[in-house]
C-alpha cells in the first residue's frame, strides 16, 4: 500500500511539473518514476544513479549515429544493432544496476534516434527533452521517497542482520541434514545458493540505505561468501561420507555434537550476547576434530599415540575446515551488526563473466532490432518508429535475464492489459476533464493499481509492463488529446513490439533450461 501511494504521488507529481513547465512529452517522466520505483530506497537510489548516467550514454550515442549516419537507414540501423548489442553483450559482465545502466544506454539510444527521425536536424534538441524527462522523473521519485523514509539507516541494519542470520541458520541446518546423510539434504542445499547471490544484492542496496559510515555492507558480503565455501565444503563431505564402506563409531559421535551445534545455530545467533559462546564451541569442536586427524603426544603421558583409518581422518580434516568456515561466517556477520571505530575492512565478491552468453544476448537484442527495422523499411508503416523503439525497449530490459522467455511473457501480458486501461482512460475519462486537478482523479487509481500489482510477486512482470506502456499510451498532453486512430496505431505497435520481442526471444538463440 505505501509502496502504491508513494510512487503513485510521485508520478502525478511528476506529471504536474512536466505540464506547468510546458514540456512536449511530460509522459516520459511520469514512466521514468514506475520505472526506478523499487521495493526499497536502497534499490530505487541505486536504480536512478544508473538510469541517469544510461540515459546520458545512450543520448550521446544517439546524437553521434544521426550525426554519422545522415538519410542512410541501412547503415544507421546496423550500427544501432551493434551499438544495442555491445550494451547487452556487457551488461552480462555486471551484476545489478549497472547492468541495467548499459542496456538502458542501448535502447535509449534507440527511443532518441526512432523519435528524430521524422526531424533528424532535431536530434540534439529531442535528446535534451528525453533527458530532461528522465531526470525529472527520478528527482520527484527520489524526493517523494525522502518524504516517506523513515529510520531508514536503522531498518536496513536491522534487515542485514536478519537476512544474514538466515542464511546461516539454513546453511547450518542444510549441512547439518548433510552430515545425518538426510535423503534429501543436497537438493534441498543446491537451491541455497540462489538465496546467497540474491542476498549480495540486497546488501548493496541496504548499504545504500545505511550510509558511508562504516564497513558493515563489506563485513555482510565476507559472511555471505564465507556462508558460499561453508555450503561447497558441505557438498565435499557429503560426496566422502557416500564413499565410505564402513561405519566409523568415532566420527559419528563427534559429528552428532556438530550436527547438535548446527541445529541450535539459528536460535542461539538471536541472541544479544550469544557470539563468543558460539566462537569457544566452534574452536573446542575443531580442536576435537583436529585431535582426530592428526594426534599428538601429550608431554608427561606415557599412552602411545593410535592413527585412526586413513579415510576416517580424511572425514576429520574436512569437517574441521568446514568447522573453521562457519567461525569467520560468524565473526563477519558480528562485525556486520555494528559500526566498528577505525575499521577499514574492503571485500568485494567477484561475479562470473560468461563469453558465450553475453554474445548470444548480444546477438540476440541485435536480431530483433534489425527485424524491426526490416518490418519498418518494407511496409514504410507509419508507427514503426513506436515499433522498434519499444522493442529495443522490450529486448533490452530482458536481454540479461536468465530466462528472458519467461520474462517477455509477463512483459506482453502487462502491455495487453496497459492498452486496455489506457483505452478505457483514452475514450472515458480523458475528454470528461480540462483541468489536471480533475485528471488525476481518473490517472490516479489507474496507476495505484499498477504499483499494487507491482508489489506481488505474482503479478509484480506484468505490472512492470502496465507502468511503463500504459502512460505512454495515453500520451497525454498540455495541448493534445488522443483521437480513436492515434490511440489504436500507437497502442498496436506498442503491443506488437512486446509481441516481436517475445518471438525473437523464442526463436532465435532460445533458452535451454538444461545447458543453463
């Protein structure tokens, strides 16, 4: 509900500065709002910095391919293939909102260069307009969630601290399941690491939130990949214990008292002052373990020192690593919770960079474009302009994902369901109103709607695509209303565009769930 209300005010908002200033396409900042709202300040401040320097990039190379490419369209379409497709290509590089910064640069550029081409000679102009746009969407978004924000610093301690007690807790209980050879405890364990990497990005954002006071963002992403090791090395012992051909009555015993401490993790780590009791049974469990692996002789006691089997102390050592990775997830996710004086801790995880799948995003992204613009040259339509820039729109907000199948999908979904509103806004409510006062009491539950659908999961894709495409429909502005034929050409190329995307992204270099 806040979420919807916020962001909500902040696009009428929006919208009322776009008019009083006599902006041609004050609709754009009213998308640019939808667009950077997210479920927390930390995502929707890092969001709008990146959408910012995406639209600077893409308005930039905008400017240079019409200025290369003057009345040559099968070279200029080409070059913004491969300019979308770099973009695409490198974004799998980066994780996050930079990610979504160089797509945004990519089909920026392709909003900028489709919108000038009726007036080529205007594309500087037209570039500043889109900017002036998008900087006045994100800076009314920014404020409104200035306005709501309250003890913003402290909840998003409190939400790392209770994430990252999580994800040790279900790591501990998971390894645990592991040791007691649990049918079910690998499976269940492989569908941790999804958890993991969803965290990192979620303390970047709450660091965000936080503020540049202390090293507590870099403390919580050492725990989170000391958590990661802990979770590979529970898969290593799972694989030694299988292996093994007999039982061993020791290693049972001391693995009972690990699986004890694990079970007891997720409980004991709520408390205030549970820490150190937690950092002396781990070091009197490893020092057991290590008395096993590797036995020494006391001074002073005459009893011969006995070798356990070799495969026993082989589990031994394992266990005891997997012990010694549990102690610095502790002592990160400590340090995590409060601010240390002096402290100058860094750690930065390093993010797989696949060659093959950014080319084939890039490749794909490239594809679309250039059959939008092939269907545009042939049939000379006169909102194929609306048609490839909403496509690339489309393409590159789903070229990264892992499975832009199913994302496009929802996406065309929303956009059926945006024409629909913006009809029913288009034919009903707009020509009843002359003030914006008045309009807003028609635009207003309409996108309320959006920002609660937004909200849910399960309809949170489809309302990504009402927010964005269903103000763009309705066009609406100081000195124009839409007529029938001008709202059904632009809603149908809006709506064909997200259906092109689907079916390049089906059939041109598809997902294969089992290669991913």
């Amino acid at each position: 509900m806040e979420f919807a209300l916020r962001n909500t005010a902040a696009a009428l908002l929006a919208l009322a500065i776009g008019m009083w200033l006599e902006l041609d396409s004050p609709i754009w900042s009213v998308m640019t709002v939808w667009a950077v709202a997210q479920g927390t300040r930390g995502e929707s401040v890092s969001k709008a910095r990146w959408r910012i320097v995406g639209t600077m990039m893409g308005a930039t190379a905008s400017i240079c391919l019409f200025s290369v490419f003057p009345q040559q369209p099968w070279l200029f379409f080409p070059a913004l293939s491969i300019w979308m497709g770099l973009c695409a290509g490198f974004a799998t590089f980066v994780s996050n909102f930079r990610a979504y910064a160089l797509v945004l640069a990519g089909y920026t550029c392709a909003i900028i260069s489709m919108g000038a081409v009726s007036d080529p000679d205007n594309v500087f102009m037209i570039a500043m307009s889109r900017s002036t746009y998008i900087i006045l969407g994100v800076i009314c978004e920014a404020g409104m969630g200035l306005i709501f924000a309250t003890n913003q610093e402290r909840q998003a301690r409190t939400n790392v601290r209770r994430k990252l007690q999580s994800a040790l807790s279900l790591v501990a209980t998971a390894i645990a399941d592991i040791l007691e050879q649990a049918e079910t405890a690998q499976s269940r364990a492989r569908e941790l690491f999804g958890t993991i990497l969803r965290l990192n990005s979620e303390i970047e954002f709450a660091e965000i939130e936080m503020g540049p006071h202390g090293h507590e963002g870099d403390h919580a992403r050492a725990a989170l990949a000391a958590v990661s090791v802990l979770l590979s090395r529970g898969f290593g012992m799972a694989t030694r214990l299988s292996a093994l051909t007999h039982g061993h009555g020791e290693f049972k015993h001391t693995a009972a008292h690990v699986q004890e401490f694990l079970r007891s993790l997720g409980v004991r780590l709520q408390q205030s002052n549970g820490i150190p009791g937690l950092l002396a049974e781990l070091h009197q469990l490893s020092e057991e373990c290590r008395h096993h692996a590797v036995p020494y002789d006391l001074a002073g006691h005459d009893e011969q020192v006995v070798l356990g089997p070799a495969d026993e102390r082989v589990l031994y050592v394992a266990l005891g690593e997997l012990l010694n990775d549990m102690e610095i997830a502790i002592i990160e996710y400590d340090a995590s919770s409060h601010t240390i004086p002096g402290d100058h801790f860094h750690f930065k995880l390093q993010s797989h960079r696949d060659a093959r799948n950014a080319i084939n995003n890039g490749l794909r992204v490239m594809a679309a474009i250039m059959f939008t613009a092939g269907v545009y040259e042939v049939t000379a339509w006169p909102n194929g302009t609306t048609f490839i820039a909403i496509t690339a729109l489309v393409c590159g907000l789903f070229a990264t994902q892992e499975n832009p199948v199913l994302g496009t999908g929802k996406f065309f979904k929303g956009a059926v369901w945006s024409a629909i509103s913006a009809g029913i806004l288009t034919f009903i409510f707009v020509p009843s109103f002359d003030t914006y006062e008045m309009l807003i009491m028609a635009l207003g539950p309409a996108m309320f709607i959006g920002g609660l659908a937004k909200f849910n999961p399960a309809t949170a894709g489809a309302s990504a695509s009402y927010g964005l495409l269903m103000p763009s429909m309705t066009n609406i502005q100081n000195h124009h209303r839409l007529d029938e034929i001008a709202y059904f050409n632009g809603a149908s190329a809006t709506v064909l565009a997200a259906a092109a995307a689907v079916f390049v992204f089906h059939t041109f270099l598809p997902f294969n769930g089992f290669v991913a």
